[in-house]
C-alpha cells in the first residue's frame, strides 16, 4: 500500500507525542495505523471492537518492552481520555502511542481538554484530487471520484456496484454501531431519513426549520442531530461568510458529504460537493500539519449574489472559490466580491472547461488545475 499524504509527519510526531488520527470509516485509518507499525522494532495494535484486544488492553497487558501500542477505535471506551492520560503519564519512555477512532477526536475542544499537551491530531479524509493513488490514472479522476467518491475500496475496485454496496455497508456500521455505541437514540431510523433529505440538499443553505417540519421532529433536534452526523464524518458543513459584509445571510449552512457518490442530484451539486472535499481536506492538513487557523465558508448576501467558498486563514481572506460544471464565463459575483473583499486569490473552478486562463487575482482552471497533487506523496 503506498503511503498516505501525512504518513512520514505522524511517524515524526510519534517521537515525542501521542498521535491521534481521526477520520470517516473506511478512510484507511487502520491500513495507515498498520504500515506506520510496520517501521517500528517492536509494535502492537489492538483492535477496541475485538472482545479479546479490549480485555488485553484495559489490562494494560501489552508489556513495557513495546515500542509502539497503536489502539484502534479506542473512542468506544466511554472513559478513554481519562484512562489514556493515565497510560500518557506513566508510559516507558521508549513507547509511543497511536489512537485512531471513526469518531471526532477533537469534541473536547469545546471544553477542558486533560490531554492537552499529550497529543497531535491528524483528520485523515479519503482519497482526492490533491492526493490520488498512483493506479488511478489522472485522465479519468475526476469522473471516478464524482462517481465512486474516494474511500480506498471504493475508488480502486472503478466498480459503481461496488461502491454502492460498499457505501451502503459504511453507513449502517454507523448506524448500527458508531451512533448506537455513542449516541443514546431511540429512533435511528428517522436520523436516517434525516441524513437522506440531506443527500438531495447539497449545494443549497440548508434551513434546519423547514428540515425538521419535514420530518415532524423540533429544530433543536435536527441541530443535534447534523452536529451527530459531522461528528461521525458522514457530513460537515460550510458556514456563511458575515465579517465585513454587511447584507451577508448570516445562516444558514450548507451540507456536504465526505463520500462525493452519497449526494443525489445532478452533476452540478456533486462537482459543487467534490470541490467541498478537497478544500476540506487540504483546510484541515494546513491546521494539522502547520497550526495556521483555517476557515472555509460560502458567501452570499441579500441580494442574491453567491459565491461556494471563501478560504479564510489567521482571519485573512485568502481565496474566493466558485464551482461550475460547464460555465466558464466569469462568474459575477465572483468578479463583484473579489473588487470588494480584495482576496488574494478569486478562483472559477470548472469541471469541463476547455482552456484555463488568468488575468490579475482572478483564473479559471479545471478541478485537476487547482487541487491535483497538492498532497500526494512522492516518497516510499
């Protein structure tokens, strides 16, 4: 398996720090978490699903001689963080810790945090653009990943009937265990009806008032039920821009899927939704891999002028992105905004576009223009 795109960072990082990698199921979390062992002299991995890793592991039974203990979704242990500083701080000084999970990692963000200092983060996302295995020819990318999307299995069986069925099988492992495992909800069926009125919504705001009238369900718990969605890394969503405009819509967001084929709709909404990953996943590298803050968000005011995404960094607006299938005329309000939020970049990405071209700040380019190898790895 060749290495994926922040494999040689974490093996740097294990030197001094525990190593989370967090991710959608399927993304290649295990594969990685198993070829990053296999350069370590003495290394063990524990599965958390498995009866018997999960007794071995509370136990504490791996042995001290180890150079390296990796725990697979060790996110199912409802008191991991705590026991996992207590492993943190009275660890042999010659072991290293890799914990991956399908779950977010990163939730006690949002609270006070026992590990910090203990730990690196790093969210791995399927296959893209920026980083395509080399079996998957360039000339034939885009249409696989708009198709196929870019979990691993998927996109190397370029069987669509493979992909749905792989597709299928994901989503009712989290269903049936992720959200049940984490999650105390009684009726899982109606968050699946919810998360497929979403496939039909993306590249439009999605109003979660009307959604939840829809399904006779309150706002409040269609709300928590997205955040349980993006905490999963079945969906993430793209906030409006408001700082510095001042008739911005200031909500509501717009839905994505981290799997391009989960999205119903036309050609349209899934390149929309392609380009949505792979600024996702370099966003998310620049934060992990750098520490710069990175926020992406979509532009539109009351008038009506649209704009996919605004790539902000350290609160500088660095890029303006819109999405087009076939329209490779200027975008207006891309032309509009760019004159007036002096971005330093304003870019018309264009799935089937002819012929790039550039003038001043703004380009078109094709998707494979602006994302291709951005972050594919050259070294074995």
């Amino acid at each position: 398996m060749e290495p994926r795109y922040f494999q040689h960072l974490i093996r740097e990082d294990l030197e001094s720090k525990m190593v989370f990698v967090a991710g959608p199921r399927q993304s290649g979390k295990t594969t990685l978490a198993k070829a990053i062992l296999q350069n370590s002299a003495d290394g063990v991995y524990f599965n958390l699903d498995n009866d018997s890793d999960r007794r071995t592991v509370f136990k504490r039974q791996w042995g001290d001689e180890r150079d390296m203990v990796v725990f697979d979704e060790l996110h199912k242990y409802g008191r991991w963080k705590r026991w996992l500083k207590g492993i943190s701080d009275t660890r042999p000084g010659n072991q290293a810790y890799l914990v991956t999970g399908s779950a977010r990692l990163d939730v006690y963000r949002r609270g006070g945090d026992s590990m910090l200092g203990r730990y690196h983060l790093w969210r791995l996302h399927p296959f893209s653009l920026s980083e395509l295995p080399r079996s998957v020819p360039r000339h034939d990318a885009v249409a696989r990943l708009m198709t196929l999307g870019g979990f691993p299995e998927s996109l190397l069986s370029d069987n669509e009937r493979a992909a749905r069925r792989l597709r299928r099988e994901r989503l009712e492992r989290v269903f049936r265990e992720d959200i049940r495992d984490l999650e105390n909800i009684r009726n899982l069926s109606l968050v699946q009806t919810f998360l497929e009125a979403l496939r039909s919504r993306v590249g439009s705001p999605v109003v979660l008032a009307n959604l939840a009238a829809d399904l006779e369900i309150s706002p409040v718990t269609a709300k928590r039920w997205l955040e349980l969605l993006e905490r999963m890394y079945v969906v993430f969503t793209v906030w409006p821009l408001s700082k510095g405009l001042p008739r911005a819509v200031r909500k509501p967001p717009k839905v994505y899927f981290y799997d391009t084929g989960d999205v119903l709709g036309d050609e349209g909404a899934r390149a929309e939704n392609l380009a949505a990953c792979e600024l996702k996943k370099l966003a998310e590298f620049r934060e992990d891999s750098e520490g710069y803050r990175v926020d992406l968000r979509y532009v539109r005011d009351k008038e009506g002028r649209e704009i996919d995404f605004a790539w902000i960094e350290e609160g500088k607006l660095r890029e303006l992105i819109e999405v087009k299938l076939s329209d490779d005329s200027p975008h207006r309000p891309l032309l509009y905004y760019s004159e007036r939020l002096k971005p330093d970049k304003a870019t018309q990405i264009v799935f089937n576009l002819k012929r790039s071209f550039s003038r001043g700040n703004f380009r078109t380019l094709s998707p494979l223009e602006r994302f291709g190898d951005l972050l594919t790895p050259h070294e074995v």
